[in-house]
C-alpha cells in the first residue's frame, strides 16, 4: 500500500477499504509506518469523518492488534459496563462486584484518569496493597474463582490504541468521533464480552457537552458492538454536577464503601442500579438487597483480597489518606443550591494533585472534596456546601476562588 495516497484518499473524504485501514493500523503498529503520516491520517479522519462500515474496520483492526480473552466453553455470561467519563463517578468499583453477585463473569479492563475525569485504577490504587497490574493467566484464574477482576489494560491487548491514543493526545485529535468509537471500543471487544452496557454522559463535566452529542457516540458504538456479536445498550446520563457527594480517589472509595454496605447518595445509587440492570439477569431490585444485606461488600472484600489489597483498610480509607488541610466552603447565603459546576470541581480536583497534569505524574490520593451540596438542596448561609482537602495552604488557596463560584445559590 502507498501510505501517501491512502492519507489523501481520507483528505478527499473518501471511503477507505478494510484492507486499507488495515494495512494502516497494522503498518502504524509494527512501526513500519511513521508518526508523521499517522498523524496526517487521524488529521484527516477528524476533518473528515468515518462512514460507520469504515469505523467498523478500524475498530475491529485495532482489537486485533493484540490479544483477545478466551474463556472455557460452559462459562456464564461475560458482561461489563463502559462509562465516557465523569467527574465523581466511581460507577465501577460498586457495579463490578455488585454484577459478580448475579451469574455472570465481570472481567472488567479499566483506565486511568483522563483529563478532569477520575480513572478507576487510580481510585482502586489507593486501597493499600490493591495490584492493577494482573496477567492474563491470573486475572482468568480469578475470574472463575470470584466472578471479577478490575485490571488495566496489559501491553498485549490493543497495541495500536495504545500507540494511536499517544499520537493523537499530541497532535489535537482526541475528539473525533470514529476514533473515540474505535479506542473505546476495541479495548472494550478485546474482553470478548457477551453485553456490554454503556454510560454515555453529557453536560459540563463529560466529554459531550450536549445530549444529542452523546446520543450520537452512543449510537455509533453500539453499531460496531453489535456487528461484533455483542448484546449492547447504552444510558446517556447528564454531568453537570458531580456524580453522588465525593470527588478524589480515596474520598470516592470511602463512598463506595457506603454504598456496598447498603447507604450513599441516591443519584450515584440509582445510576448503579439502572445500568447493572440492564447487562445481567437479576433484577434491579434484587440488586438494591445485594447492596442492602451484604452480599455485595462480601464480594468487593473477596476482589480486594483476591487482588492483594487490604481490605481491612476499607472501611478507615479515610484516615489512612488524610490530607493535612480540610477546609470547609461555607455558604455565603441561605437559599437553594441551583447549580454545582462539575466541570470546575474536576478541573480543581486535578489541580490539588488528585488527577495528572502529564501522563507521568503520580496522583495523590488523599485530596478533593467531600460532603459536596447537590442541585435543588436547600443551604443554610455559614453552613458547609463540601469540605477541600488540600495538601498544603498554597494549593488550597489556588482552588479557593474557582471552587466558590462553582456553587450557585439563589
Ligand atoms: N477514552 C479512550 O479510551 N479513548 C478515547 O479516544 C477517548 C476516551
């Protein structure tokens, strides 16, 4: 294949071949093709788009990269849940034990923090001890002993997205459809999944500032799911205020940990329940007395274990990351909460350490907020709408003006 006719082919807006795509991926993968020209193509694809038949190929390439899961013949049903992102939202580290309680395998590769919204690793790295890092073989084992695994995506599964997501992050070409379609998706397939639920979310903390943007991606991967033989359905959740009442790693695992022994709050609740439902048999009620009569915490118990954390630690999450500053933000009137601007809080969350500003940098677990006030709840004036937990003064100080304007009360 000449690489430069097939970059202006897609220029022109073009359909490109499977073969094509493939010949791209494949070259890309092994190195043969340069970062310049790839980046030239994800340039084009961004301007011009995919058809869905196009973005079919790519997806199905990239999953091929690397490694797919395998399984034993009589295994139950393997299902799992993607979410594009939010800020607060620890979904997964309540759905993928409360899921392991019904009769079906949760073997769920999740990611880090992505710009302002939290990575599920990082949240499950700060239970002491809590190994990520599983290999195939041990992840497998664990899944037919306890039914989940929450592990990160190993060197063999989608060496292309791995390659093409670092190219893109640097050349303005992360928000193309096709290509968000094609990276989540085939890391996704890679699982070898039966269902697959998604969580799309739009407003001012998600990826899709609008419904109809994230009706759209949700729309176009649930068409390559499905012609990959994955049973798909999908959420669109809004994000304009944080997901339940905690932003920041060990503060998000704190609330999960309420959740799993039957409290929490009842937005975060309420999605969790909505969206196990609609991958597993069991019903949404039998999944609230999972979280209800401790069937639910007794697996997450047995995940942490099985994954080498101390899951005596859980429930004192919260002293074993304290960070030195807990500042109260106190209301400067009485009235009723009428927006919280998660966008704002992710983007303050980030800068006190909790999220990275590069990829190398390491997250500190103990800083964020808690007790954050939700939308339509009524506030008393000098009374407490959250509390920032800072590392130090300085960097309190530069979230301080951000984060009061990011409570509008009237
Ligand atoms: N998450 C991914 O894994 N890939 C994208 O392209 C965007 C979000």
């Amino acid at each position: 294949m000449h690489v430069p006719s097939l970059i202006e082919k897609k220029r022109e807006g073009v359909e490109l071949t499977a073969p094509e795509i493939a010949a791209l991926i494949d070259g890309f993968t092994r190195g043969d093709i340069p970062d310049y020209q790839m980046s030239a193509w994800a340039m084009a694809v961004f301007f011009r788009g995919m058809t869905a038949v196009e973005t079919q190929h790519l997806t199905k390439t990239m999953m091929q990269s690397g490694r797919t899961l395998a399984y034993p013949a009589s295994s139950p049903p393997k299902v799992d849940k993607h979410s594009t992102g939010g800020v607060g939202d620890k979904v997964s580290l309540v759905l993928a034990p409360l899921l392991a309680c019904d009769d079906v395998w949760v073997p769920m590769i999740s990611g880090r923090g992505l710009g302002i919204t939290g990575g599920t690793l990082d949240k499950l790295e700060s239970i002491p001890g809590f190994n990520v890092n599983l290999d195939e073989r041990t992840a497998l084992a664990q899944l037919e002993r306890i039914g989940v695994f929450m592990i990160g995506q190993t060197a063999d599964i989608c060496p292309a997205d791995k390659r093409l997501y670092a190219l893109r992050d640097v050349t303005g070409t992360v928000p193309s459809q096709p290509l968000i379609v094609a990276s989540i998706m085939s890391k996704k397939l890679a699982e070898n999944l039966d269902r697959l639920v998604l969580d799309v979310k739009f407003g001012r903390g998600a990826f899709m500032k609008t419904r109809a943007e994230a009706e759209e991606l949700a729309t176009s991967m649930t068409d390559v799911g499905k012609l990959m033989g994955v049973q798909m359905s999908h959420l669109l959740s809004p994000m304009d205020e944080p997901l339940g009442r905690t932003v920041g790693n060990a503060l998000e695992v704190a609330e999960c940990v309420e959740i799993l022994q039957g409290g929490g709050p009842d937005d975060l609740v309420a999605l969790i329940l909505d969206l196990g439902a609609q991958v597993s048999n069991a019903s949404r009620a039998q999944f609230w007395q999972w979280l209800r009569d401790g069937t639910a915490w007794e697996k997450f118990v047995q995940l942490v274990e099985a994954q080498g954390g101390d899951a005596g630690a859980l429930e004192k999450i919260g002293s074993r990351h304290r960070a030195p500053i807990s500042h109260p933000l106190l209301a400067p009137k009485s009235g009723t909460l009428r927006s919280v601007d998660a966008e704002a809080i992710g983007r303050a969350s980030v800068q006190l350490g909790g999220g990275r500003q590069k990829a190398n940098d390491n997250v500190d677990f103990a800083v964020g907020f808690s007790g954050v006030g939700k939308i339509g709840q009524p506030v008393v004036r000098n009374e407490p709408i959250c509390v920032v937990h800072a590392r130090s003064q300085a960097s309190l100080a530069s979230v301080l003006a951000q984060i009061e304007q990011a409570f509008v009360i009237d």
